[in-house]
C-alpha cells in the first residue's frame, strides 16, 4: 500500500503567519502552561512551557494561490497553533501526527479547482496509520483529487494536508 505525507505549513507561510495571520491579525505569544496543543508547524504536540501562538490559517486559500486557482466560497480559515518563533519542523515520529485510536478525523477532498469534491468521517483504529493510508488511498483513486485536508471532528480544526503525488 502506498504512504503519504503528512505536510506541515511551510516555513515561508509560517513567517507571514507570525507577523500577520490570515484574518489579519497580528500574532500574539503565550507560555502554553499546560502543552498539547497541536502545532501544525511541526506537527506534534507542545510541551508545557513553550511558546506558542494561535493564529489564523486559510490553507485552501494559501495552496490556491500556489496552483493559480480561486477557491471560491471554500475558502475558509481557522484557527492554529504554531510555535511563536522559528522552529525545526517535523522532527521523526509518526507518519501522520495527531492519530491515535478512538479519535474522529475527516478527510476532506479537493479538486484542482479548489472545490470540496466529498470526505469521509474516520473513526481511527488502534492501528491509526493504516485506516488513514486507506482513505488516503481512496480519495487519491479519483483523478479529480488534488490535496485533502485532515480535520478534527471536535472542533473542525485543520491538522494537515497530504496533496497528489507529482
């Protein structure tokens, strides 16, 4: 079965992001007292004490203006955490950050265009990793998928976004 990448927000996004977020806010930072908030800079959670931000993110928005299409009414932002100053990215761990068993993802399905071409509700296993190179595997079937995104059930929030291999 083929394996996908999880990928975080670009360091170069992440530089915008810290100076002026995507609703046009300027970024506040906080000691994280408690940590294990999912950072979507390096995809792991934080540890209590770092410094982090919650700024917000439009990523449908970011990688259409990458590809040159307009999103239209799915353009969308929210809310993310991400480290308050540079940081490493991903450093090992899993292949796909934030999954353990008996949490609720959805991955949602873009087209070229930037439009919403359906999801699925996962209910991930003990063997997370698996159930998500499945959806992964069935979203990227149809030719008309170019990225999907990795959404939280609880609050909605973007995790991360695997695209179509090249």
């Amino acid at each position: 079965m083929t394996t996908y990448t999880a990928r975080p927000i670009a360091p170069v996004i992440l530089k915008e992001l810290r100076s002026v977020d995507d609703a046009g806010q300027g970024m506040v930072p906080v000691a994280d007292g408690e940590g294990g908030a999912p950072l979507r800079c390096c995809l792991r959670r934080s540890s209590p004490g770092e410094v982090i931000a919650l700024v917000s993110y439009a990523p449908l928005r970011r990688w259409a203006a990458e590809t040159g299409v307009d999103p239209g009414a799915y353009d969308e932002q929210g809310p993310v955490f991400i480290h308050a100053q540079e940081c490493p990215g991903p450093v090992g761990g899993g292949r796909y950050p934030f999954a353990r068993g008996g949490v609720l993802r959805v991955v949602r399905r873009y087209s070229g265009e930037g439009r919403i071409l359906g999801g699925r509700l996962l209910d991930l296993p003990s063997t997370p990793d698996e159930s998500l190179d499945a959806a992964f595997s069935e979203a990227f079937a149809d030719p008309e998928v170019a990225l999907v995104h990795v959404r939280a059930v609880e609050y909605g929030c973007f995790l991360y976004e695997v695209r179509r291999r090249p």
